[in-house]
C-alpha cells in the first residue's frame, strides 16, 4: 500500500482529511474516494502516556496509524509526524500522515498505536472496535459516442 511522505501543509491541506480530535470526536472534510491521496491528523493529545526521551532528552516515542481496506486488504502502517515546533522544547501535538486509498475498496478500518523505549503500548482504537470510513463507489466509466445519431427513414411517397 503506498505510504507518503509529508511534503508540505499545502498537500495535506488540499486533500480530504480524517480527522481525530483531542476530545475523542473525529470528522471527515472531503471525499474519500478510490485512486486518492487521504490524510489523517491526528491530536497526539489522545494518546498522551508514552512519551520517553532518548539519552539526549529528545523524543523517543511515536504514534502510527494502522489501516486496513475492505473488503481483503492488508494491514498497513503510517508513523504520524508533526511540523517541527516554533520553541525548541516545545511538542508538537498535531501529527499527520498520508495514505492511498486502492481501488476496490470500500470501507477503511483505523486504529492507533502510542509506543516508545518503555516497551509500553497504548491504543486508540474506539475500545477495540477501530475507526470504520465508508470510502464512495467508483464511478464507472463509459466509453463516448462520437457518431452522428442515426437518422430515421422516412416513408416516400408513392405516385399513383
């Protein structure tokens, strides 16, 4: 499943959005369609227990997006990021990522991951249940006619 770096706020701005809220509320701006790009922004406020610091006293830790499509997909991971804070002490608590919706699908199924050097992990995951999307059909598509319409025969006149 194609997994995509964030390049800039522009392109996760202009794509339809899952959004998770830091008071457990999620909403969806766009549409989540087959063949594109989705991001999910995610409120690192929701998963607020495991934050280690490696030796130097930066962040050790991190939450991932797992997602699955319906019907059959495998399961995938994202590591959410976040835009580097103006303070240098400060956290950035808004992390996103960007995900490819394959064709065929019909239903995304997410869940959260909040793990670090403790070795402890903690879920967001709707109390087991995961977070369901319902992704649009596609359209179908059909070949164009550029024949003139046929014209109907009229009847002649017989002379008599």
């Amino acid at each position: 499943m194609t997994k995509k770096a964030l390049s800039s706020k522009v392109q996760i701005d202009t794509l339809p959005q899952l959004v998770f809220k830091g008071d457990f509320q999620q909403d969806v701006t766009g549409a989540i369609e087959p063949g594109r790009d989705v991001a999910i922004v995610f409120d690192a406020e929701r998963l607020p227990h495991e934050r280690s610091l490696d030796a130097k006293g930066k962040p050790a830790w991190t939450i991932s997006a797992f997602y699955q499509f319906l019907p059959g997909g495998e399961v995938n991971k994202i590591n959410l990021s976040g835009e580097k804070p103006a303070r240098k002490k400060a956290q950035e608590t808004v992390l996103k990522g960007v995900f490819s919706v394959p064709s065929g699908s019909q239903e995304a199924v997410i869940w959260f991951l909040n793990t670090g050097t403790s070795g402890d992990e903690y879920y967001d995951s709707a109390f087991g249940n995961n977070y369901r999307f319902q992704i649009l059909p596609e359209a179908l598509e059909t070949e164009s006619i550029d024949a003139a319409p046929a014209k109907k025969p009229r009847a002649k006149r017989s002379k008599s």
